[in-house]
C-alpha cells in the first residue's frame, strides 16, 4: 500500500463504527478489511482512525465497471 498522506485541515477522520455506518457494513467487516490491509487507517495512541477521503479512494478502486 502506498505512502497515506491526509489534509488535516480537511480531511474527516473516522472511527470504524462510522465507516461501518458510512458503507452499511458490519463493524467486523471494516474490521477484517483493515487487518487485511485492504482499508488504509491511522493508529492515533491505540486508537483507530479513518481517513474519509482514503476510504473513498480505496472504494473507488473497487468498482467495477459493466462491460
């Protein structure tokens, strides 16, 4: 995964149950993803947070296009 780099000036930073909530997936589910390292994530003295604006990239390089 390459280097995260966020605008904290701009960027919202996430808990997981608000990405949870953000996607309508289960808590685990973005749990699971982020053990994978297929959802990027900050680790802010134990605790976990989301950069609203990597999730997005990240979901966007899942779509997949009818063809």
């Amino acid at each position: 995964m390459s280097e995260m780099r966020i605008d904290l000036e701009n960027d919202e930073l996430l808990k997981p149950e608000e990405v949870a909530e953000k996607l309508r997936v289960s808590l685990s589910w973005v749990h699971n993803k982020r053990r994978a390292g297929k959802l990027p994530y900050l680790q802010l003295d134990g605790m976990v947070r989301f950069s609203r604006t990597q999730v997005e990239a990240t979901l966007q390089q899942l779509v997949v296009q009818a063809g």
